[in-house]
C-alpha cells in the first residue's frame, strides 16, 4: 500500500491585523489533522488570553534560558517583545505524522526557511492596505501611533511575499480559511512528500 504523504509544518504569516490568527483558529477547528505550535512570549497576555492555550507567558529570563538550552526553532523580537516556537514540540508532533501550524512574523518564517524542518509557507494579506488600516481602528487595541507604527512595519513586511509559498487574500474569513486548506491538501499529495510511490504500489520496495 502507498504510504500517506509526510507531516510538515504549516507556516502562516501577515502584517498586524492581517487576520492569520483568526484563520489558524478556525484551521484548528476544522482540520483534525493539524495541531496548534503554542509560541512562548514575553509580553503580557491581552483581553482573554490564557496561559498555555494562547501562549506560553514568559519573564525574559525564562526566554532566554530556553533560547541557550536550544529549545527554540526560531525567535522574534516584535514591538519591543519576544517570541519564540519550542522545537522539541514541533518535532514530537511531527514524529506522530501531524501537521503543526503556527503564526508567526517574517522575521521567525525567515529562520526556520533555513532549518531542515519540513514546512509550507503562506502569506497573508487583507485586499489593502486601507482595509488593513480599518481592521486594526476597529479592533480597538491600540493608539493611532501604534497604528501607524504597524502599518509602517507592514509595508516593509510585504516585501518578504516572494520568500514564500502560497498568497491568501482575506477578505472573507471563511473563503481564506479555506484557501488555506486547499493549500494544505496540495501539499499533502506533492510527488515528493512520498517515498517510492511507484516502487510501493507495484509491492517493489524491501526493507533495509
């Protein structure tokens, strides 16, 4: 029988208040086969947040404790704060034949690109950047100078698209959602995720 295609890492990136975190919930919800990379950071949890199922809240000494024992795949500084994705985690999960999804800013996208850890990249972006701007207003969470300040760094984050994989346009939550899993059902059936596809279905292939 043909093996199934291997697990990889799902990486979903976007400007602030581009909406990827939005799409990784509902990706979780509706893909049994996909797991959630629980980021740790150093910043405080916002409105509902809860520690361990939106991060893992960290003091900067914790972090950087971490960061020397190896366990991170990548770390970011974003506004003044750290992230980081636990690779002992990505692994574990990946060894079962999950799929692991993450959102995470370009700069962490741009390390694990160098990493020899399986992955699909997706870039996320709402139709403007004047529909960009609305979102981050309506949400309610920052100033208008932290506003421009996003925005400012949106600009240069946009320049890292051709870096990836696949472009989702959101400008409906449920269309991009499922864009998304499209995406993840090409991957899964890429030639090259398999191992002598030909060799297996004829009965060919013999054990090391």
């Amino acid at each position: 029988m043909i093996s199934p295609s291997k697990s990889f890492l799902i990486i979903l990136s976007a400007p602030s208040g581009g909406g990827k975190s939005s799409i990784l919930t509902e990706l979780i919800k509706t893909n049994p086969r996909v797991d959630y990379s629980i980021s740790y950071t150093t910043r405080a949890p916002r409105g509902e947040e809860q520690n361990g199922i939106h991060y893992h809240f960290v003091t900067e000494d914790e972090f950087f404790a971490r960061k020397e024992q190896g366990d991170f795949l990548e770390t970011a500084n974003v506004f003044g704060r750290w992230y980081g994705t636990s690779i002992s985690y990505i692994r574990s999960r990946l060894d079962l034949g999950r799929h692991v999804a993450m959102d995470i800013d370009v700069q962490g996208a741009a390390q694990i690109t160098h990493t020899d850890v399986p992955r699909v990249k997706i870039f996320i972006i709402p139709p403007s950047m004047q529909i960009l701007r609305e979102r981050l207003i309506k949400r309610g969470t920052d100033s208008m100078q932290e506003i421009e300040k996003r925005l400012r760094i949106a600009h240069e984050e946009l320049k890292d698209i051709p870096d990836y994989d696949y472009l989702v346009i959101n400008d409906d939550l449920h269309i991009a959602v499922q864009d998304v899993q499209n995406i993840i059902a090409a991957e899964e059936h890429r030639i090259s995720r398999y191992h002598s596809p030909a060799q297996e279905f004829l009965g060919e292939t013999h054990d090391d």
